[in-house]
C-alpha cells in the first residue's frame, strides 16, 4: 500500500486526530511563499512539506495531517 498526501496538507509538528511520521529536517527550500520542508523520515523516505515555519537542517520533528487528506493506492507490482 503507497498513502499521497499533498504537500500543502502536511504540517510539521504533532497532529490531533490524522497522522504522524517522525523525521529530520533533510533540507529547506526556499521560494518565497511557496516555500518547502524535506524531511527524512526514520524509514527513510523523503517527505516535501509545504510549512516554512520550521527549524533548521537536522532538526527532530514530527509530520503530521488530517487522515481524510491521504489517499491509499495498492504498491505497483515489480
């Protein structure tokens, strides 16, 4: 199972009723309001968050958004 969640549903720090992954700030990328957060999650896979408001590279944090905002698709065969 793959879960997609937009960028713009996403928000660093802990959510109230969806879900969460714990990560590190891999990088920020800048462009004014349209700015992102990459976090590397203890899995390893990388994560874009449209928040800028967060804390530098290397940074713990926690990814969370609302569970009706992730849509679950079946992983493609190999």
């Amino acid at each position: 199972m793959e879960v997609f969640v937009r960028p713009e549903a996403m928000r660093i720090g802990p959510g109230e009723d969806g879900a969460t992954l714990a990560g590190t700030v891999d990088s920020l990328l800048f462009n004014g309001a349209n700015s992102r957060v990459l976090v590397r999650t203890t899995g390893g896979a990388l994560v874009e968050v449209a928040d800028p408001a967060a804390d530098g590279e290397g940074t713990q944090v926690q990814v969370s958004w609302p569970a009706q905002k992730a849509l679950c698709f079946p992983r493609a065969a190999a």
